[in-house]
C-alpha cells in the first residue's frame, strides 16, 4: 500500500514531535506500575524502538499517554528471553491496557525487559504496540494482578 507523500511528511513531522515529547516527559524516569509493583523505567532504547516501529497515527500518539500506560497496564505473563542471548537479560514481561485513540478502541500490549544488575531486577520499558484484535476477544483475556 502506497502512502501520499503529503500524509507521510504529517505523520514523520508528528512522530518527531511526541518522540521529542516523550524525551522531555519520560525519558530517564520511572513509573511504579501498580498491577506488577515493579518501578519500569524509560530509558533511551525503548524510545527508540516506538519510534522505529510507530507507522500509524494512532501509534504516534499513544507514547503521550506512556506515563498513563506504564502505571496502569495490567501484568499478564512473563517468558525468556530466547531472541538473543543477552545474559543481563534473560526476560520479558507483558501488559495489556485499554485505551481510545482518534474515537478508535485498541488494547496495548506492552513488552518491558528484565535486567539482571547483581541480585537486583531492573524493569526496562521496550517498546508497546495497538492491537485491536484483542477487542473481540477481550472477554476471554485471562488478567492477573501478581506476576
């Protein structure tokens, strides 16, 4: 699918306005998420995979609610690391949250790495994506509050 040339510099010039945004607003901090307990931080590489994976509108602008997203996606499951061998990092979890964006319904899922540093876990925000196929299958979505 061909996107119009006009339409692709609006949505460039919008993705670098919420990343500068999400630079000012997140970057560096962390948010103490209430479904895992766990404090994720936002660090300089989840922003940038938003942004490299961030085509459509709706994605640029659901990193403005990151702060919102971080604090209240609910904890689903977690799994290992078996994309690369990174020892400091051996997992992942997953959240889910629902939000509005543009009059449209969509679930987040939100991936955050685990950070080995000694005997302590550091939560690393990775990146997060729409989904709205969740939407008809959000009954059956089985949420926990404990990891």
């Amino acid at each position: 699918m061909k996107i119009d040339p006009e339409e692709y510099k609006r949505l460039k010039q919008l993705k670098m306005e919420c990343l500068e945004y999400a630079e000012t607003n997140f970057r560096g901090k962390s948010f103490k998420n209430i479904s895992s307990g766990h404090d994720i931080q936002v660090s300089k590489k989840g922003l940038n995979e938003w942004f490299s994976k961030s085509k459509s509108e709706e994605q640029i602008l659901s990193i403005k609610s990151l702060d919102t997203i971080l604090i209240n996606a609910v904890y689903s499951h977690s799994s290992e690391n078996t994309k690369n061998q990174e020892k400091n990092a051996p997992t992942y979890e997953y959240y889910y949250y629902p939000i509005t964006l543009n009059n449209s319904f969509y679930t987040i899922i939100m991936t955050v790495r685990i950070i080995k540093e000694g005997n302590d876990d550091k939560f690393i925000y990775y990146h997060h994506y729409l989904d709205n196929v969740y939407i008809k299958k959000r009954a059956t979505l089985k949420y926990t509050s404990q990891p």
